[in-house]
C-alpha cells in the first residue's frame, strides 16, 4: 500500500460471498481493517480467523446496517439481484447506502456485479442495479463504481465445471460467436481496494474486465493451454442454466437469467462484456490474471473425479 494513505475501517458487504470474499484478504494484506458483514456468523470463521473483524447483520434490517456502519471509513458495497424476488436486492442496498450516509461514511465502492445497461430492458434483475445507480447518485454519499463483465468464477459453477470435467466442454449459455472479457475475482478485489484507497476518484464509474475480449471457441483454446488437454465450448441452452440456478436458489431463481440469455441468443444482439483496460489500470494500477493462468490456478475443478467401484 502506498504509504501516504491511511488506514482504513472497511465494512465489506457479501464479505462471505465469492465475489466479494476475496477483498477481504487483499485489504489485510494492504494494511486496512475489514469489516465482515454477514448475516451467517459461521461462514465468516476463516475471515476472523485470517484478522477480519466479524459484524452480524441482515441486509433487510435498516438499524443494523446503521449501527455496523458507525466508525467506518468506506464500505465496499455489493447487492445480490438474481433472487427470487429482485427487488429484494434493491431494497438492500437502499437499506446500505442509507446507513452510509447516516453514519457519515466518506465513500462507498460499489460492486455491480455486472455492466450497467443504458437503459431498462424489464428484467428487474437487470433494472435493479439502474435503481441501485440512481439512488447512489441521489443520497449524496461519495462514491466510485466498478463494473464487471463476467466474472471467471463463473465457470466454477455447476454449469459449467462439471462439463469439463467429465465432457472436455466449457458449457456457459452464452452464444459460441458472443465475445466475453472474462476477469477473475480476484483481480476485481484488486481493483475495489485500489477504489478504496483512491477517494479522490469519486463520482467515477468504471468498467472493467480482462485483457482478452473472448468468443466460446477462443475460451476453450485458453482452457484447453491451461489444462494441457483438448476442450470445445458448449453453447448452454439458457433454459437448462436457468434450471441449474433454481436447484441451486430455489425456485424462480433461474428466471431472470433464462430471460437474459435467451434473448440474446434470439436477437443474437451482443450486450457488451468487455472494457478497454488501459485508462482503468492508469487510475486502478493492478496486475491482471490471464484466464489460461486463472484455469491453472483452479486445475481441479475441471479435472475429471476418480471412478469410486
């Protein structure tokens, strides 16, 4: 961390998640304090364990959010939106931004978990993070947003990961010619504490993905160099991962996500998943992770399991 910044009390929201539990150890590892919120005490262990400190609280309850934000500095935001009811997500961060500004928290980095679109499309999944951008923007509170593409994280999941596996197939529900910046969590984390540690980037937003702007086919070569054998994509019929996301969520969960993958193979109109980079790291100075080196570092979930007789 450079020097010249101070240290900071973070309240990391979805702290015991994938997408934002990676922050949590890169701000320790920058000299900052975390603040884990969870309303599940037992997922936090290892954070507590590796030095955060643990703060128990249910999104839904707005005195509680306000009470965990009292002393911070900053609060690295992220809201779940593909729930069985959507609109729940943007309740939540409602319920957290008020309590930022309540609390006089000097700035927020919010995670979208996804690009903002230029307009509602009717998904509230979607749309929900465009209610989430406009109520940031009323409540006053100093903000920075980082905007993923796709995270690579994603192809952990049961949608995917067994596909290689068990079929050499990256399965994912986007279309074969469709380009995705693929970017690793952790290099999102990266990019949050960089956020962070940078107030004087408030009221700038930025989107951000890997270096490789990448088709099916293109992602499997990177899979097929990661894992030393050969893999071919498969083009997930968005119905079968929306049937995944249910098993997974409960049901309706896959509904919003079916919705948006179906209607891109239908249209076959592209939304945009990547970002130029070279602006972002001038102002976000990180390293970023090539996928065939990210598909390495996480071999075994994509390795086929021994056959127990």
């Amino acid at each position: 961390m450079n020097a010249q910044k101070p240290s900071l009390n973070v309240l990391v929201y979805g702290a015991t998640g994938s997408q934002q539990g990676p922050v949590v150890p890169q701000l320790l590892a920058a000299g900052h304090r975390p603040y884990a919120l969870t309303h599940s005490p037992d997922k936090a262990a290892a954070l507590e364990q590796a030095g955060a400190r643990v703060v128990v609280a249910d999104m839904a309850n707005a005195d509680q959010l306000r009470q965990a934000s009292e002393g911070m500095d900053a609060v690295a935001l992220l809201v779940p939106f593909f729930l069985a009811n959507p609109h729940d997500g943007v309740a939540y961060a409602k319920n957290a931004i008020d309590a930022a500004r309540q609390a006089g928290v000097k700035l927020i980095v919010w995670n979208t978990s996804g690009f903002l679109l230029p307009g509602r499309v009717g998904n509230p999944a979607i749309d929900g993070r465009l209610d989430v951008a406009e109520y940031l923007q009323e409540s006053g509170v100093p903000h920075i947003t980082i905007q993923p593409s796709v995270y690579a994280e994603n192809l952990l999941g049961p949608w995917t990961a067994p596909f290689v596996a068990d079929h050499d197939q990256v399965a994912y529900p986007t279309p074969a010619e469709m380009p995705v910046g693929w970017i690793a969590t952790q290099d999102v984390a990266a990019l949050i504490v960089a956020a962070l540690e940078r107030p004087e980037l408030a009221g700038e937003s930025f989107l951000v993905s890997g270096h490789e702007n990448l088709t099916g086919p293109e992602l499997a070569a990177r899979f097929s160099a990661g894992l030393a054998r050969p893999i071919a994509y498969h083009a997930l019929p968005p119905a079968e991962f929306g049937a995944i996301l249910d098993q997974l969520f409960g049901p309706g969960a896959g509904a919003g996500a079916t919705a948006m993958y179906q209607g891109i193979h239908d249209t076959k109109q592209y939304p945009p998943m990547h970002a130029d980079m070279a602006p972002v790291l001038a102002k976000l100075p990180v390293a970023l992770t090539p996928i065939d080196e990210w598909v390495k570092q996480v071999a075994p979930a994509f390795t086929p399991k021994p056959v127990v007789h």
